[in-house]
C-alpha cells in the first residue's frame, strides 16, 4: 500500500538520502530541490511549491513530487520534481504521485500540467510512465542540457 502525504520537516533527511541514491541529480539539481522543499516547509507565505510524499505501510519513503502553480499563467501547474526510489523497479510509485497531483489541481480548477525532464536513458521510466498516463510530448529542445541532451515538455490537460 502507498499513502500519499504532505511533506514534514522530518521528512527533508529522508529525502536528501534517497537523492543520494539517485545518480541522476547533479549537485546543482540537488541544491534546487532542496531550497523547494525548504521553501514549503519554512516559508509559510509562499504558494509556489507544494511537496507531497509517498511512502509505505512501515513509513518509509518511496518517493516525492514538487509542484506548483506557474505564476505566468491561469490554471498552469508545473511539476517540477517526480521522483520515486531506485530501488523500485516498477513506475507504481510515479504513477500514484501524479494521479494525486492530478486531483488535487482538478479541484483547484487546474487547466495544464507541464513536467521537464531530460531526454537522457537514466530518465527512461518517467517518459514511459508520461505517455502511459497520457501526457502529450509537447516540446524538445535539442541539446539543451548538454551536447545530445535534449529537454523534453510534457503536458497534459485536464479539461475534459
């Protein structure tokens, strides 16, 4: 069973451990994700990023997602962080962060949700798992993160 959760304070260290685990985050990624995380937990007045967790019967962390409104749009939600274990080999856990997050914004009269991610191998999961569950590739830009690293836009509306 996964349970599907707002972050806590306490759950930050788990966090940067299961990062460290993941070869696919470069130091400044990491510093990014964590002033997102940081920015949710201790800046009561932002809006920008909200933090969800997910983690099993016994608690313990299987992945998190960081979304947000875009603010240069009406109804535009980024996910800018959907990441689960390394440890898990199936897409269970993506899966279940983005129906969450989903929902959530459907409530909130959310219109698109948009997700980056890179065009590399080690990113190979979250593309299936985006056209499994319906996120349209909307965009490449080639080469962006490096010579053959191209940044792929995902969206998907929910507007039925």
């Amino acid at each position: 069973m996964i349970k599907i959760r707002d972050v806590k304070a306490r759950d930050r260290g788990h966090i940067y451990e299961l990062l460290q685990q993941d070869d696919r985050f470069k130091p400044g990624e990491l510093e990014a994700i964590l002033h997102r995380i940081d920015l949710n937990l201790f800046d009561t007045d932002q809006s920008l990023y909200k933090v969800i967790i997910a983690e099993n019967r016994d608690k313990q962390l299987l992945g998190y997602a960081i979304y947000g409104p875009d603010p240069q749009a009406t109804g535009t939600y980024q996910v800018y962080d959907l990441v689960q274990s390394p440890l898990i080999d199936d897409s269970e856990v993506l899966i279940r962060l983005l129906e969450y997050i989903e929902k959530e914004l459907i409530r909130y009269k959310g219109r698109i949700i948009i997700i980056e991610i890179s065009s590399h191998n080690r990113f190979r999961n979250q593309y299936v798992t985006f056209i499994k569950n319906n996120y349209n590739l909307s965009s490449t830009v080639s080469n962006f993160y490096s010579e053959g690293e191209d940044k792929l836009i995902f969206a998907k509306s929910l507007i039925s």
